[in-house]
C-alpha cells in the first residue's frame, strides 16, 4: 500500500502541469508525477558560448542576449502552412528568428511572448538563407526583469536536457512540466529505495538530489552522479525482487535427498561408456551435495553445446530415484523430448528396464508424456508418473496439465531455460507435495552480468569443457552472391555423404509463401536487426520502436525456405542419387520422428531443415552444416545450429551462406561466428552487437518497471554491488520492514508480467 507521504507522485499529471500538456505526455508514456520524474533526458544539449551578434558565425551554436525589435507572421507563398519571423537586436547588430507552422495560429503562443521590447536568452545554430543569418525554431526565455536575466546568464553553461519528445510536445514543454513537478517534491515526497547504509557505502546521493541533478544539472558530472545513484536503484531494486524470491523459495519445506550407495546412479556410473570431464565432476558433487540437504536447491546449468549437462542432469535424478523420488524433465519441443528419451534410456539401458525381461535388479522406467501421444499412450504414461512406476518421467507442456499427477517429484529439471516462464516453472513444482529441487538448464551461453540480472534467484554453474574425442569444427563464410562457392557447398555436402557422413542444410522457413518470421520455431533472437537505426538515442530511450523503417539499399532476395531448397538440392547435379529429407516444426510427430530417423541411419543423409533442430538433436555421424540465410540469425542460435555436427570422432564444416554486404553489421556479425567455437565469447559479441534495447527487451520500453539507464553490458561492477547489497538486506529482512521505501517502490515497479520477462531472457 503507498504511504500517505507519498501519494503525490500518484497525482494524475492533468491535475499537475494541466490537461492539454499531460494528454500529450501521457502519449510518451508518463501518467502521472512520479512518471514524469523518471522520464529521463535522452541526452544533454550545449547552450554554446555567450556571444555578440557581431561574432556570430553559420554554423555555430550559440546563446545571444538581445530584445525583439519586432515581429510577423505571414502565410507561405508555395505551400501550406505559415512563417513567423522576429527580429532580435543587441543594440548595434541584428539577428532574424524563424519559426514554421501548420497554421498562424499554431504559431500565436511565440507571437505573444517575442513582443516587441522583450529581452530574453535564444539558442541555437546560426544559419543563413538570402545572405541574412538567422536563427530556425530557437529555444528561447523571456526575461520579466534584470534578475530573471542574471539567473539566465548564470545558466548558460549548464547543460540543456533534451527529452524524448513527440509530435504534440517537444523537448522544451516536456522541461518545463517536469520542473513544475520537480520544485514540488520535497526530501519526504519522494521515495528512497537505496537503503542509507548502501548510499553510505558507494559514495551515493539521495534520490531528490539525483533527479534535480538528471533534470537541471549545473554541469556534466552532475549527470554524471546522478545516473550513477539511479543506475544502482534499478539495480538494487531489481536483485532485491530476485533475492526476495530465492528467500521465499528456499523457506520452503523440501525433503533431502542424499547419496545412496550401491544404488541405480553408482550402477549407472560403473557402466559409462566414457570418462567424466572435470567439470562434469566438480559440478555433480555441487547438485549432489545440494540436493541432500532439505534445502530446495536452484540452479543454473550453463554449458557449451556438447559439454555434457545431459549427464550432469542425469546423474542428479538418479540420486533422487535413489530415494523413492521421481524426476521430471520439462523440454521446449517435441523433437527436445523425443532427443532425450532416447539419450537416456540408451545411457540406462537395463537400469531403466525396471520389471522388463532383462532389465537390471536395482532399475527404474522412463517415460515420456507430449501432446501428440495417442489417448493409450498417453493413458498409459499418466498411469505410470502418478504410481511411480517411472522415476524419470520426459516431457513438453504437456506435463504442466491439470491431469497429469506424480507420486513424488523431488527434482524438476527444465531444459533450455529461456523457452520456458516463471509461471510454467512453478506450475511444475506445484505438482510436487513439499518443494522439489530445481536444475534449469541452457545451451546458450549466458554473460556474467545477464545471469545476474535475469536469473538473480538461482546459483549458476557452468561447464565449459567438452568432452574427449571432439574433434573440432571449421565455420566457413560463403557468399551467396557467388555462384561457384555455392556449388562448391553442395559438394562438399557429397563428399561427407560418401564418407559415411550426414549433412543438415538449415533454413529460416518453411515455405515460400510463409512471412519471414512466420514459423514458430524460429528463435526469439532471430536478429533482423540490421533493418533498425540503432542510435544512441534510441538506446538512452530504453528499447527498439516499435516499427521501424527499413534501411536504404538494394532489396534483399526472400528467405530460404525448406520446401523450395529441397525441391533445389534434388535437382543439383553433385547430389544425384542422395536422398534428401525434410523437417520442420510444423509436422506431425511421426514424420518428423520418421526423418531423423531416416537421417541418423542414413537412408536420407542430407536433412533440410528449418530451426527445429537447433537444440537436442544428437546424431555423432553429421559432419556438415550448410547454414542458409546465415546473417538473418542470432549469433547464439548460430552457434546453437553449429552445435548439431562434429558431436563424433569425425571434424565438423559449417558453412555459413550470406547475401550480407560486406561491410554491413549483418556481415560483421556472420563473420564473428566463422571467427570463434568459443560459445562464451559469441554470446558477449550478441550482447556488444544487439545492444540494451534488444538485450532487455522492447517490451520493457516505456514501462515503469524498464531499466532505464542500467547497462547489463558494461554496469557489471553495479550489478554486483547491487545482488550482494540485496541479499544481505534479504536474508536479515525477509519483508523489507526496515525500507519501507524499498517496499513501495518494489510492489511498484515490479509486477509479475516484468518478473517472468525477466526470467526469459
């Protein structure tokens, strides 16, 4: 509930700056005071020097002090609308002011304050037109009298905010309403979320101070200081929502499930057909050693494409099998599902036989429960989650269903994390009677600063090693615009297949007449961003507009679809006699489970595929990629892709086909993905390459709950201060009674919706 102190910043801005200015500032997003304090200058102008008008030169930004001499207005001759024109004068010399406008009276609120006789402060570029200089839409300030004109001199090197504006408000009104706000708070007005020992300990001023600062600085390091304070308040406020539900989570009741010997993992353990990494080991002795205390454990798995999670995620379920417990793993996709029954009961063999002809003494069942399953099939797999008959049970959303009910859930294990929300990860835990451990997995590597932000609640682990054997992977760039270097792609793809080898030819749709980002399997990173004008502005404004023009340049050809390139690969004369498979999200799950299974025997040893295959697929015999349309993808989902091949004893090739130009980001990016394996340091580039706007979100943009002004790309060092200042302040003060400001300012701003945003990155 918000504090009687502070209902002023609740105040709808009509009653504050009036109706006509805070109809058009509730277009740009503020609605009421406290809105319209956060809306921050986009950047910071420069009144120039004060100058006579006999120094000026074209081309300058200046700032004159001088009195209108007189005034006009008068219609244009070629086209509609009308011109204001003012003459000012310093006594000896003068100077013209242009004003433009739809209509002479959309220009009466200047003919009114430049009267003849005014002196007042102009600002702006000196230009000339018919050998005149003037001045185009200048800001200006009528002086009443001689102090108003000494304090306007005094503010003549002090920076000038410059506001997102719009059509129906521009920068000057927007400072204006904000200073009739501003001059209203005083200290007990405004709340303080940054606890005072926090303050103290950074070196931070108070947030009345910051924003007076952000909104009226007197120099550059005032908004230096400021956007330090409220870099560390966005923060703060966030990592301590984080912290507050990594507390409530671990308050929980939870049953331990500790190590037991001579039990389905060490059997499992003994029959490993390979040795475990180091880090595989290190990080298994975490999770085991967590998931025995009867504290829940939340985790976060991260890990090369190859580095083994499965196995780390496998061992851990079997420790809780182990104990009368079950496990369930929650996949994104159908095919995800599929790709890991198949993994483990291969990797359990007799141990997931329990009560079958053969299976092991001491074993459990695996099962597997997804949308498309027949009425008895999917009878039967509930039958066996609810008995306990299957200790790991595999799943899509499917498993979140009202109906499906396990006997004893003591470890939910999701994959590719950012597929999934907050609300679908609980929704599985609530099937569990008491809290069960929680492992969330992605193959996407995560930046330091982002697993920060975005998965504030967890503890992170990462495996970065890969396993022996890997013989390594070779990118190449091809430029589609080269014919030859094409072909030469399709014969490379032969000699594979006549090697023993499989080939996946990747596309971003799949069909022709399909919308470029039509298909729901294309990742939400599918980066067509080199259509939008990243500008400074734009990022300092919080996110990408909405819609965007295209960039200038030679249109681009449409995107490779599936059915259309396997029509073509059918025809290529180097293919003759290659059978050539299709796959896509799209078909039904036997077709699709019928292609990879033609793909992984060979009997169709090219694959046409679009996305659906990024994550999961693991088939040792693919040794080439051939990547389609290459610079319309993410650097991560690239790396993702690349991942499906060199997964055996045999070297990968992944051949990267582009219409980029040459020096066009699209092409930097592509060329940065050839340039590097190294899934930790692409992930860094995306982030360098995307910037805040994508990294946060557009969603975000405009909201009180944005990240305004914290970097999660460079404020690392904030970031950190702020997640341990949060939850030291958590764990002695659970509900926050000693910052009843931090409370009120959290409930504020951070609503579910932006808590599940924040946890899909």
């Amino acid at each position: 509930m918000v504090s009687d102190r502070h209902r002023r910043l609740d105040r709808p801005l009509k009653l504050a700056v009036g109706p006509k200015t805070a109809t058009a500032l509730e277009k740009l997003g503020p609605t009421t005071t406290g809105g319209l304090l956060r809306y921050y200058p986009r950047r910071y102008g420069d009144r120039g020097k004060l100058t006579t008008l006999r120094d000026l030169g074209v081309g300058e930004h200046v700032t004159v002090i001088a009195q209108v001499a007189g005034s006009s207005v008068r219609a244009m001759r070629n086209k509609r609308g009308a011109i204001l024109t003012a003459t000012i004068t310093d006594g000896r010399d003068r100077l013209t002011l242009t004003f433009f406008g739809k209509s002479a009276g959309t220009l009466s609120f200047h003919e009114r304050r430049l009267r003849p006789g005014i002196t007042g402060m102009f600002t702006g570029t000196v230009g000339e037109y018919r050998g005149t200089l003037q001045l185009t839409h200048p800001d200006y300030e009528p002086f009443e009298d001689l102090d108003e004109e000494f304090a306007a001199v005094q503010k003549v090197d002090w920076p000038v905010p410059i506001y997102p504006a719009g059509a129906s408000i521009p920068s000057w009104r927007i400072a204006t309403a904000v200073q009739t706000v501003l001059t209203a708070q005083g200290p007990q007005d405004v709340p303080e979320p940054l606890p005072a020992a926090y303050r103290e300990e950074h070196g931070l001023v108070g947030v009345l101070q910051a924003l007076h600062w952000l909104h009226e600085p007197h120099s550059m390091g005032d908004v230096r200081r400021a956007q330090d304070r409220m870099k560390h308040e966005e923060a703060f406020v966030l990592q301590t929502a984080l912290a507050q539900r990594r507390a409530a989570m671990r308050s929980r009741p939870t049953m331990a499930r500790p190590l037991r010997m001579g039990g389905i993992r060490e059997a499992f353990e003994a029959r490993l057909p390979f040795e475990l990494t180091a880090g595989q080991r290190e990080v298994g002795a975490v999770v085991a050693d967590e998931i025995s205390e009867p504290v829940p454990m939340q985790r976060l798995l991260q890990g090369e494409v190859g580095s083994g999670k499965t196995v780390v995620a496998l061992r851990a379920m079997l420790q809780v099998v182990d104990t009368g417990g079950q496990a369930a793993l929650l996949a994104p996709t159908e095919v995800l599902a599929q790709q890991h029954l198949r993994t483990i009961t291969a990797l359990l063999g007799p141990l997931a036989e329990a009560g079958m002809l053969g299976g092991a003494e001491h074993a459990t069942r695996v099962t597997l429960l997804t949308g498309s399953l027949s009425a008895p099939a999917r009878r039967k797999a509930l039958a066996a989650a609810a008995s306990g008959e299957a200790g790991i049970v595999i799943g899509t959303h499917a498993l979140l269903s009202e109906n499906v009910q396990l006997a004893d859930l003591g470890l939910v294990v999701i994959d590719e994390q950012h597929r999934f929300g907050v609300e679908q990860r609980d929704a599985l835990r609530a099937k569990a009677d008491g809290t069960p451990h929680l492992l969330v997995m992605t193959a996407t590597p995560i930046p330091r600063t982002v697993a920060m932000t975005s998965f504030g609640d967890l503890e992170t682990s990462t495996l970065s090693e890969l396993p022996a054997g890997r013989a390594g992977i070779e990118t190449v760039v091809v430029p589609a615009g080269k014919p030859a270097w094409v072909e030469r792609a399709w014969q490379r793809i032969r000699e594979e297949v006549d090697g023993g080898g499989r080939a996946y030819v990747v596309c971003p749709r799949i069909t022709a007449t399909e919308t470029e980002q039509g298909e729901e399997e294309m990742a939400e990173d599918a980066d067509l961003l080199d259509d939008l004008p990243f500008t400074e502005d734009l990022i300092a404004t919080g996110g990408l507009p909405d819609a965007a023009p295209r960039a200038s340049g030679p249109p681009r050809p449409p995107l490779a679809s599936v059915e259309e390139v396997a029509a073509l690969l059918r025809q290529v004369p180097a293919l003759d006699g290659v059978t050539i498979g299709e796959m896509h999200g799209q078909l039904p799950t036997d077709a699709k489970d019928a292609a990879m299974a033609a793909f992984a025997s060979g009997a169709a040893p090219v694959l046409v595929s679009t996305t659906v295959i990024e994550v999961g697929v693991d088939v040792p015999a693919a040794t080439v990629m051939v990547i389609l349309d290459a610079d319309r993808f993410g650097l991560s989902q690239l790396h993702q892709l690349r991942g499906r091949i060199g997964r055996g004893t045999k070297p990968g090739v992944c051949l990267a086909v582009t219409t980029a130009q040459k020096d066009s980001r699209a092409m930097a990016r592509v060329q940065a993905f050839a340039g590097t394996t190294d899934g930790f340091r692409l992930a860094e580039l995306d982030l360098q390459m995307r910037k805040e706007g994508d990294v946060l979100g557009a969603a975000q943009a405009g909201r009180g709950s944005s990240l305004r002004l914290l970097s999660v790309t460079k404020d690392v060092e904030i970031i950190t201060a702020a997640r341990a200042g949060a939850r030291a302040l958590v764990e002695r003060d659970p509900a926050l009674a000693t910052e009843p400001d931090l409370a009120e300012v959290l409930d504020a701003s951070i609503d579910e919706e932006t808590a599940e945003f924040l946890q899909r990155f």
